[in-house]
C-alpha cells in the first residue's frame, strides 16, 4: 500500500481577503489552522457575516483532531461560534486569542461544551500524526503566533499574519532564532501571508501610530473618538497612554469594545495604572478637551457606534463641531463605499476625520516584500504556498519566491477549495472541494443559494406586492374583495389608482381558474396576471405574493 499523500486544503483566505481557514490532511489526521469570517459587500442584501463552507470537514469529523488559531483577529477566528457546534474539537489558541473567542463564543451564546485550550509558544503538540509548534510573530494584536507542522513527509511552516516590528506595542518582536532553528530541519512547505506582498520596502513600525495618536491627542482643541477594530488590543493601549500623558480620560464605547477590555485587563493584556479608564455617565461631565473615546466602526459596519453617531442614531452619544474623529484601520476591500459615507457624514456633522488618507493612524500589520524575501531566505522552503490575499497578493508573492531563486512549479499559488497533494515524487494541485461562501445572518447559518439571492436582490431594486384574496372552500370562488399591499413600488405614487386596478386584476385571473386547478396553480396564475400587468404599467418587475385564504 502506497504511503499517504500530504493534502493542503485551503477553504478560505486563499483568493479573497478574510475567512481563513486551512485543512492539513495526512491518512487519517486533519488539523485545521484558523477559522474565520468575512464581511459582505453591500449587494449581499441582509447577510451579517461570510464563513467558510466546512463540508469537507463535516464529512471527514472523525478525523479533524483540533483548530489552530494563530491568533486573535476575527478573520482567524470569527467563525468557530459557527463551526464548533458542527464539529466539536479542540481550539487551541494564544492566550489573548483565547480569551477573545472566549468573549465571542459567550456573545453568540455558543460557549456550552466548546473546548478551548492556550497554548504557550515552545510547547509542542501531539494530534494524530501531526507533531505541532507555536512560534511567536509580531503582527497588529498581541499574542500572534505563526505555526510550525511536523508531517511524517517534512516540516510545514505557516507565518499566520506577520510582519516585521522591532518596536512593537507588547515588546514582544518576531522570534527569528525559533524560525532559524525550525528552518535547519529543512522546511517542505512554507504558507506565508501575501496581503502587501505588492509593496516594496518594511512596514512601518506600530511605534509611528502611537507617535502620531500621541499628537492628536495632544493638540485637539474637543473630544477625540478613536475608532478601531474590537479585537486590536494594542491600539487601545496607545491611546490610553497617550490620554494619561495629556490629561484626559478614556471612556469605551460598543460591546465588542467593551467586553474585549474588560478581558483584556483582566489577563494583563491592558495596563491602566494612570486610572483612564472611566464610565461614559463620567466623561459627560468632564470639559470636551478632557475625553477621549475609544469605540468601533472602522469599516462603516451598521450596528456600530461610530456609525450610529455618524446617521445621528446613537443614543448617548452625538458628534458636536469641534470633535476629531480617528479611524485607525485599514479598509477592507469592498468596504471603502460604506467607509466613505460614514466619513462624510461625520463630516455634514462638523467632525474633523483623520483616516489613512490624510493622516498616520494606522499601519497595517502584514509584511512588505522585504520581510517577505527574509522569511523566505531564513526558511529556504522546498515548496511555498502564498495564503491570506486577493489572487493578485498571491502572485506577486509567487514571483517574489521565484526572483529568490525557487524553481518556476514550486511556488504554488491556491485558491479556496484547491487541493495540493505532496509526497516524495513533487507536488500537484489534484481536484477540488467545496469552499465557497455560507451566509450568516442573525443566528441563522444559510447558503448563498441562487433563488434565496435573487429573491432579496428582487426586493431591493423592485419592491414587492402582496394580494390576499378570500376564496371558498377547497378551490371554491372569490368569496371577498382582494386586499393589495405594495412597498417599494416604483410608480405607486404617480398611480394613485393602481393599488384598485390590481385587485381588479387579482380578481380577472382567479375568475378565469378552472375548478380543478389546485391552490398552487391558482395562485401562479394570479402571480403571472399581476407581473406582467405590473410590468406593463410601470416597466418595472417587482416580486408578487398571492396568497389564498379561505374565508
């Protein structure tokens, strides 16, 4: 029997930006690195969040042994309230990412029987025959880990998210001596992120923000609202300590925030020995140039605070001229239409609004071509495999390898689904499995099948139309006059008469029902008459529910 091929599935994160997730398989062992979310573009009408399709898993549960969690950011970690319930195996996290899912998983009321385990950097693992190895990397969170997989056919090393940061926020930088003496065993495969590997040069240092956010804390003349992700822990500390240093204090706004610092403090992840940190009821009382407020809705994210003060929705809090406001994060592509709206009506709203644009209050925390080109000179890789970017990042990540001296085949660039399989003879993308998006909206997990889409895409440009028409029993006679409801109609308003003209319609087209016709065909007989009535008066095509009441 010949001995078992090394399978690495991507079923996220490979061609688009977030929901990351990645399966190892060997004979009757999978371990799966990070599970992650998405957001949706604005056509993707009423869908919360994207996660990976775990189809393939599902049907294999039996052999997953554990989640490997890089680290702490919702791209790598947004989906496991979605996914444990389904597959029900260890996670094994950094202790900061641990105590951030943590929160997750008891917002989304999905902690019962979830079996959470941190990880410390150095200890290694056994799952199946997987031998696993956390080594610490600097990124934009504290605790970010970069992974290293001993397979019975070589080494396997993931980065996870990395950059290189000689000053980072925690002190904590990339630990290049673990990366060397793992990369001595020779490396088989290298699966390093991809998401600036167009840019040349470094990434700037965190150390730079915090410089800048210092100065625009000091120099506001009201409030500054400092707007981040939930999950990015470090920022929150730069602005605390810029805050101490000018006298003002700190207030946190947005659940997510809220229950993320409180954990944070709680495991030393946060330090607030100046005492900042106060309840929002105290900062009103306290003069506009003594406030700061950190909060979320850094990608225009609806239900967030900044962007309910910025729709003039939110309850306790309002944009006054003479605010500064700082989104501190880069866009997610796909967002910057969202993004741009809120920024302008902050704004309408006399805000003045620091973003990447126009001021340094973010720098991303993935690496540039040249940190690329050393972990790749450190690791010497047989194979590598660019993850996490658009396919474009993951080209000219490939063409980076390849000016490094790696043969044309063994820069390997995946998309979700892909499936590479490695033995001692090469490596070959052989077949595909199913990794395409599922849809969460609320707590409902559906998939994005084409009628439900169209249906809500219907609704949005066209509106809807429902008739109620009373009949007799069974597949007896009109027995009352049609009630007619639209909302969204184009020409409703022009036509004041058209609401009576399609009841008369509604009533002609059941007139002209046979006897035997059953409640389905009647009402497809209305639905039709009403369309294309609908169409002819208005050129427009909206969705028309018949319904039959006996009464």
């Amino acid at each position: 029997m010949p001995a078992p091929k090394l399978r690495v599935i991507p079923l996220g994160g490979l061609g688009e930006i977030g929901r990351n997730m990645m399966a190892l398989e060997y004979g009757d062992d999978i371990v799966v690195i990070d599970a992650g979310l998405a957001f949706p573009s604005e056509d993707l009408l009423g869908v919360d969040l994207i996660i990976p399709d775990i189809t393939y898993l599902e049907e294999r549960r039996q052999k997953v042994r554990a989640i490997l969690i890089t680290h702490g950011h919702e791209d790598h970690t947004g989906a496991l309230p979605y996914v444990l319930p389904r597959l029900q195996v260890p996670v094994y996290a950094p202790r900061l990412a641990h105590g951030l899912i943590s929160v997750k998983l008891k917002e989304r009321h999905a902690i019962r029987g979830a079996k959470l385990e941190v990880i410390e950097p150095g200890k290694e693992l056994k799952l199946g025959r997987f031998r696993v190895e956390f080594f610490r990397v600097c990124h934009s969170i504290p605790d970010a880990m970069g992974i290293a997989i001993r397979t019975p056919l070589g080494l396997v090393i993931h980065t996870g998210d990395f950059k290189i940061d000689h000053t980072p926020v925690d002190g904590l930088p990339t630990d290049f001596p673990k990366l060397a003496e793992l990369a001595s065993e020779g490396v088989l495969l290298l699966c390093s992120d991809s998401t600036y590997a167009e840019l040349p040069g470094f990434t700037p240092s965190e150390q730079v923000v915090g410089e800048s956010l210092d100065r625009v804390i000091a120099e506001a003349p009201g409030r500054v609202m400092v707007a981040t992700f939930a999950s990015l822990i470090s920022r929150v500390q730069q602005v605390m300590n810029a805050a101490a240093r000018h006298q003002r204090r700190v207030a946190v706004v947005g659940l997510s925030m809220v229950n993320n610092v409180k954990m944070a403090l709680e495991m030393g992840y946060l330090h607030d020995e100046a005492g900042v940190l106060a309840p929002l009821e105290e900062l009103k009382r306290l003069p506009h140039e003594k406030v700061v407020i950190v909060t979320t809705g850094t990608q225009g994210e609806p239900t967030s605070a900044l962007v309910r003060m910025s729709n003039k929705e939110h309850r306790d809090l309002h944009i006054i001229p003479g605010d500064t406001v700082v989104l501190s994060a880069s866009p997610i592509p796909g967002n910057q239409t969202v993004i741009g709206r809120t920024i302008d009506n902050l704004l309408r709203q006399g805000a003045r609004v620091l973003y990447d644009r126009n001021a340094l209050v973010h720098v991303h925390g993935h690496a540039s071509q040249e940190e690329l080109k050393l972990v790749l000179n450190i690791t010497r890789p047989k194979y590598l495999v660019p993850v996490h970017g658009e396919y474009r990042h993951l080209m000219a990540h490939a063409a980076l390898a390849r000016s490094l001296g790696m043969p044309e085949g063994n820069a390997i660039v995946m998309e979700d689904g892909d499936v590479l399989e490695i033995d001692s003879k090469g490596a070959s993308v052989e077949g595909h499995v199913p990794a395409g998006d599922v849809y969460v909206t609320g707590r409902r997990v559906w998939r994005p099948e084409e009628a439900a889409l169209l249906d809500r895409h219907t609704l949005a440009r066209e509106g809807v139309v429902v008739v109620v028409l009373p009949v007799g029993g069974g597949n007896g006679p009109l027995a009352g006059d049609p009630k007619v409801a639209a909302r969204g109609l184009v020409g409703l308003t022009e036509s004041p008469g058209l609401l009576e003209a399609l009841a008369a319609e509604a009533r002609g087209a059941l007139a002209k029902a046979g006897s035997q016709e059953g409640r389905d065909d009647r009402e497809a007989r209305v639905a039709d008459a009403l369309s294309r009535f609908l169409h002819r008066e208005t050129g427009g095509r909206p969705m028309v529910i018949p319904i039959l009441v006996e009464g």
